[in-house]
C-alpha cells in the first residue's frame, strides 16, 4: 500500500470515528498537486458526494486572502502598514480614545485591541444576513458604543470585527466591492476562478453544505452569511484551488515574477509579530498568517470553524508543499485529518489517533438524552481511544445554543463541569443560560 492508499484508509476511518458528513484533503508536494480526494457527502440531505471540485466555505482562512491584497496595495503604495487605521477609515468610531493609535499592521497581526463578536451576537448576525453593498459600511458605524480590549500593540487578540474593516478599507482604498476586487486580483491570478464569497454564486450541485451536531446530525437550518462578515469569513473554494493557492503562494516567496506579491512580501507577512503559544501550528500570528512548527519544519498557516464547518491550511515552506483539509461539520477533528496529511508530505506514516469523548457523549445525547450521556462518559472514561478535554463539550455546547436547544446544552455544561469543574468558560456560560431562562 503507498502513502496515498495509506492517508485514504486513514482518512476513511477518522470519518467514521468522528461522524463526519463530507471531506476534502488535498496535498502539495514539491510544488505539485499530488492528493485531492473528497470523502462522504456534500450534504445528508441530497446525498451528493464530496470532490475535488467541492466548494466548501473556508471560514476564517479568508482572512490570508485579505492579507494578501492587503500587502499588494502596500507594494503599490496606496496603504502604509504603520499608518494609522483611522487615515484610511476617518468614519470608524469607538468609545475610546486609544483608537486613533491603532495602525493597519496591528488590524492584520490581530495585535490592535480592536473588539470582537461573542458567539451570541455572532449567531444572530450570520442568521440575519444582509446583502448589498452598504451593509459594511452599516456594520462599521454600529460599533460605535464599543471599546477596545487592550492597548493598540499589546498582545494577541483575534478580531473578526477588525478583518471586516480591512474590507471597508480595501473598498474605499480600490474603488471597487471588496469581491470585486479580491476576484480579480487575488483569486483568478491565483488559479481560483470559481471561488466565491458568497454561497449564492456557487453552483448548488457542487455547494458543501455546513452541518450540526443538535445532537443528531443534520444540516444547519439556515446556511449562515452576513456580506460586512465576508472579509472575515466567507470565501467558498475547493480542494483543488486551495492548491492552486498553495502553488502560486510557494512560487511567489521563491521570487516567479507572475505571483501574486513580492518575495519581500511573503517574507514580511510570514514573520512571527506576536505569541499565541499553541504549537505545533499556532506558535505566533504575523500578518494575517499562523506560524508554527510541525516535527521541526516551519509552517505558515490558517484555520477556520464555527457554523458547521472546520477548515485548515498550511505551507511547509522548506519541504516546498502544503496541505489543505475541508469540512462540513464543527469539531477538533480538523486536527487528526491535517496530521495525516501533513505526515504523508514528511514521509510518516499516517495514523487515525484518538477520537474527542464529545463524539460518543454526542450520540449518547441522540440516543437517550442526559443520562444516556453520562453512563457513556462513564464507560469511556478509562478507554485510552479516547482524549478528554475541557473545550471539546463546549463546541457541541454552541451548536445545541444555535439552534435553540438551551436546556439540553446546560445540562452538557453541568456534565462538563463535573469533569473539569474549574473549566471558567463553562461556568460563564451555564451562569449565561440559567439566567436567560429565568
């Protein structure tokens, strides 16, 4: 068996351990697409299967997008990283005198103070979307009552909120929609001519739908969009021109005159600006990039998640190759699916790992509801397949909240903390629930 019937049976078996509905795994490997498979179904409800060809919502990995055609006005002079935020975007206001001193670099390394969503607001503006070319410019201005987490420069902290003024900012910099000007600079140079920030310009027959685990597995009720949210999270795209991507990516930072920026370009956006501290591959955010280390080989990264979907993408610089993994549900997965992959690119072999007790408890809760639940964990508990982790009941938490199931999802929080009963964000958020509902 080689490498690539090898990551087929694994990726296979992760599928079925995880309950997955569909996948796309694509690998590039010395500057050739070499892998791109898809597995199960674009949707439980039409049956359709994965390929290649599969556009899957990558969420959050759209922001590496922004950075590049935000690094691309800054090769053409129109933007200045260390310019204030405010020269570009006069209009933009917060309570709080510390914004003037937030500049464009900190808005692309997540270093601005800028405020974020919680996922409550976040649910509500994906399941009331807007669709012209104002609603940016709305949101803008709605933040106006907000203030800043931090002081400009200080540390890391992840702001969709800030991606979706860089979009605001290319608009207005460009003359164009931000699509507009992302397709035709960004994407179509990159090889990506049918990716679309919009689910609306995908062709159905070919759309990966998002799923949730309520507990059962089904399609998320609304396919979740918001067009001042797109900056920060809704590019579709597939397997294979993720690796188109990939491949222009690569041969831009080896200097092709034809890519999309400058050497120099790549080097500056793939420099480590502040710490994360989650290795392997969250070691340090840059400009709009994850930089990490996977088996001593350096990687420039992203991810993406939440509404039903988790995404990855990573470059190994030095083994010339990347690894693009795309999904259509929300749980840690992600992270069994890109090790094999990324193992296959070093010559590893590719193994099936351990499965999130969030699965089982998940079908337990399906099955029989609470007490199903916790006779299962308390089965599981001892059985080495299994990892046990205090965050992973809080993503399956989230998908019961979105569709309205709070009683259900604070009794998972109850069982969570009996668990892991110092885990602060469970507590915050059954203290959350109790009182909504009283």
């Amino acid at each position: 068996m080689n490498q690539y019937d090898q990551l087929d049976a694994v990726l296979a078996e992760i599928m079925s351990r995880w309950d997955i509905p569909g996948l796309g795994v694509g690998l590039v490997e010395n500057g050739e697409i070499t892998y791109a498979r898809g597995f199960g179904l674009q949707s439980l409800a039409t049956r359709a299967p994965v390929t290649p060809d599969s556009l899957f919502c990558i969420a959050s990995i759209t922001k590496i997008f922004v950075a590049t055609a935000i690094m691309q006005l800054v090769e053409q002079g129109r933007l200045e990283l260390d310019a204030p935020l405010l020269r570009y975007l006069p209009d933009f206001r917060l309570d709080d005198t510390r914004l003037p001193r937030v500049t464009l670099g900190q808005v692309l390394s997540h270093t601005s103070g800028l405020p974020d969503f919680d996922e409550a607001e976040y649910d509500r503006l994906v399941a009331n979307p807007e669709f012209d070319d104002e609603s940016p410019v709305r949101l803008m201005h709605s933040l106006a009552s907000r203030q800043m987490i931090a002081e400009p420069g200080e540390r890391f902290a992840y702001s969709n909120i800030g991606y979706d003024l860089l979009g605001v900012l290319i608009a207005r910099v460009t003359g164009q929609t931000f699509e507009d000007y992302l397709s035709a600079n960004v994407l179509r140079p990159a090889g990506m001519p049918a990716s679309a920030f919009s689910h609306l310009a995908v062709p159905t027959e070919r759309l990966a739908v998002p799923h949730l685990r309520t507990p059962a597995m089904i399609v998320n009720p609304i396919y979740p969009y918001h067009r001042a949210d797109v900056p920060a999270s809704f590019l579709h795209a597939s397997v294979l021109e993720m690796c188109n991507f990939a491949i222009t990516s690569l041969k831009g930072a080896a200097g092709d005159v034809t890519s999309l920026l400058s050497p120099a370009s790549y080097d500056l956006m793939w420099t480590p600006v502040a710490e994360r501290g989650y290795p392997p591959f969250y070691e340090h955010h840059s400009l709009g990039w994850v930089i990490g280390h996977f088996n001593g080989v350096k990687t420039v990264s992203h991810g993406g998640g939440g509404f039903g979907w988790t995404d990855f993408f990573t470059i190994l610089l030095e083994r010339n190759a990347a690894a693009v993994i795309l999904c259509n549900e929300e749980s840690s997965a992600r992270s069994r699916t890109l090790r094999a992959a990324v193992h296959v690119i070093l010559g590893l072999e590719p193994v099936v790992d351990t499965v999130s007790w969030m699965v089982p408890i998940c079908q337990a809760l399906a099955e029989g509801g609470i007490q199903a639940a916790r006779a299962c964990y308390a089965e599981i508990k001892d059985d080495p397949n299994y990892f046990f982790d205090e965050d992973e009941l809080v993503s399956l938490v989230y998908q019961l909240q979105s569709v309205k199931k709070f009683e259900l999802a604070a009794q998972l929080l109850e069982l969570n903390l009996e668990v892991f009963p110092a885990h602060a964000e469970s507590h915050h958020m059954l203290a959350a629930l109790k009182q909504g509902s009283s």
